[in-house]
C-alpha cells in the first residue's frame, strides 16, 4: 500500500511538472471562434448560431417525412415560422421551411398522404466563420417503393444583417436519381419552397400582411402573380410577465434573378403560408447533364417591409456567388462548400 502512495504522489507531480501539461498561451489564444458557427446535435439536427445565440436549425431525422427548418428566429428571438396550420390538421405538413413538390414522375412529395419521402442522404460540410456559416447536405427523394426520383444537394448559408435580424440564403442543386436520365416535375402550383409562418404574423390568424416587390398587398391581388420578391409581416410577441412586449417582425421570400423562370410566380394564402412556385404555369423536365439550380433568400427582419431596403437586398442578392461543394484539399474533411469566383 506504501509502495502506491508514492507511486500516485510521483505521478501526480509528475503530470504538473511535465512540459506536456504545461498551457501554451500563444497556442490558446490563436484560436478566434467564428461568429457564425454550425452545432450538431442529437436527433438529427444541426443549430446555426450567430455569436452563440441559436437562430435557426436544420431537422433531418427520418420520422419526418421530410426535412425542414425550424425555429427561423427574428430579431427578437422568436421564431417567425411556425410548425402546422393554426386551425387545419391536414396541414401539418406544412412545417416551417421545407421543400417539396405534389408531382414528382406522378408521385406526390407534398402531401402526407402517400409514402413518398425525403430522406437526407449524409451530411456533405459544415464551414463556419464571420462572415456566414454553411451548411451543405445530400439529399434524396424516394418513392413508395424506395427508388430515388431526385438527387437533390442543399446549400444553406447563414448570416447576419448587422441590425438584430438574419439572413437564411437557401440554393438546390435537383439531378435525377440514382440510374435515372430524367427525373420530371409535373405542372402544379404546390412546391418546390415554402414557408409557413407565425400565427400572428398570418393576415387570416393574426394581424400580418402580404406585400410583393410590385407593391400590391393581399392574397386576392398577389395570389399566382410574379413577384421578385414576397413579404409576410406582423406582430409578434416576446418575453414573459412584465417584459412581455409586442413588435412587428416579418420575412421577406426573394427569388434570384439567375433562376430559371424568374420571377417566380407564388403560392400565397392570408392564413400565413408563402411558396416560390417554380411549376405553377408548365413542368420541368430535370436532365442528368443539366442539373436543375435554384435559389432562394429569407430575410428575418425587424418592422414592416421597406421596399426600398429590400431592392438593395435583392440587389446585393444578385451579384452574390453561389457555393460550390467539391472534395476537400484540406486534411480530416471529405468534402468543402466554397463561394464561387476568385
């Protein structure tokens, strides 16, 4: 027993005198965290974070039919989407953020009706730093009987606006599937991107508003129009007891100029759902040697929609590069999503 005493006592003031414990302050301090940082978690999920503060996350897990964003967070910390209908069950499939499409080949992504799902294939990068995060995923669309329709690659970028709110920059990369040549997206005014949101920020439910970039208001003046833009925005509630307060949020749906068909037509309702309806007028017949490119931005922002602001946005969106994944050249990474250009 003597014999382990000393043998403990030497090792104990072995591990405080050795160089290997000793901190390195040069080595420590080298290391700056990223503002905009990426953080998985359990039941397949990953939260973006801007300077430690969660403002949206990714849900993957494959009880769901489908994956989906949520919450996407305000300037106020709440989340300005929501998940389901406030009044209809058969609309729970509306959740949030969430792609989808009501004839794929026949088959029908949109509903929850048929067995049709979309399934994430394998995480492909996560790029962290302060200006945005990145995330890029492989995803895949199965039909009831478990063959690939769509090969569909999700880019999502997250940034900050510099007054409180966020940016969520989405782009689809949709290839036919596996030991397909053609994968076709039939004529339908459901999908590919929607967004349910808040209660209150519904015009029906609460005390929201639509508005386009073409300056008209209300789903009967915008419903199947096109727009460069759409616009949902409404009071939304804070805080507890005391410091309950009520403010006016909203987010603004842009397309981008690059997109095929641009502008888009849209998908709206007054009881608070908005969708980029990419084959609401006529199909797409996706190719193997012409991968089908959209994309997408959601701005969280504070107060009513200033179409001023908002061209400045679009415009900015506009000359902004996509990202590209390819292999990594750098150790310990199989893949990176890079912006484009020099």
């Amino acid at each position: 027993m003597e014999k382990m005493k000393i043998g403990l006592v030497f090792l104990g003031s072995l591990l405080l005198t050795s160089p290997i414990h000793a901190a390195d302050p040069g080595a420590t301090m080298a290391y700056e965290p990223p503002r905009c940082e990426l953080l998985p978690l359990p039941d397949d999920q990953v939260a973006f974070l801007h300077d430690s503060a969660e403002v949206a996350r990714w849900h993957f897990d494959p009880k769901y039919p489908r994956p989906f964003f949520y919450p996407f967070n305000g300037p106020s910390g709440i989340s300005l989407t929501r998940m389901g209908h406030p009044g209809a069950q058969n609309h729970d499939h509306h959740r949030s953020i969430w792609f989808a499409h009501a004839k794929v080949e026949g088959i029908d992504f949109w509903s929850e009706n048929t067995k049709a799902r979309i399934r994430q294939k394998h995480w492909l990068a996560y790029e962290e730093g302060n200006a945005e995060s990145i995330l890029a995923a492989s995803l895949g669309w199965y039909d009831e009987a478990g063959a690939e329709l769509v090969d569909h690659e999700l880019i999502a970028a997250s940034s900050r606006d510099g007054v409180g709110g966020q940016f969520l920059e989405i782009q689809i990369t949709l290839r036919p599937g596996a030991g397909r040549e053609t994968t076709t997206l039939e004529k339908s005014n459901f999908g590919l991107v929607a967004v349910r949101v808040a209660k209150s920020l519904s015009h029906h439910f609460g005390g929201g508003q639509l508005t386009s970039s073409e300056g008209t208001r209300g789903e009967e003046a915008i419903f199947e129009k096109t727009a460069a833009w759409m616009d949902y925005s409404g009071p939304i509630t804070s805080g507890t007891g005391p410091e309950r307060k009520t403010v006016v949020e909203g987010i603004t749906f842009y397309d981008h100029p690059g997109n095929p068909r641009y502008p888009t037509p849209w998908h709206v309702r007054s009881d608070g759902w908005m969708g980029a309806s990419f084959c609401q007028r006529e199909p797409w017949k996706i190719e193997a040697a012409k991968p089908l490119v959209l994309r997408y931005l959601l701005h969280a922002h504070s107060g009513e929609i200033d179409p001023a602001k908002a061209t400045l946005i679009a415009t900015d969106f506009e000359n902004r590069p996509g990202v590209t994944v390819k292999k990594a050249t750098k150790p310990h990474r199989q893949f990176e999503a890079k912006r484009n250009g020099p």
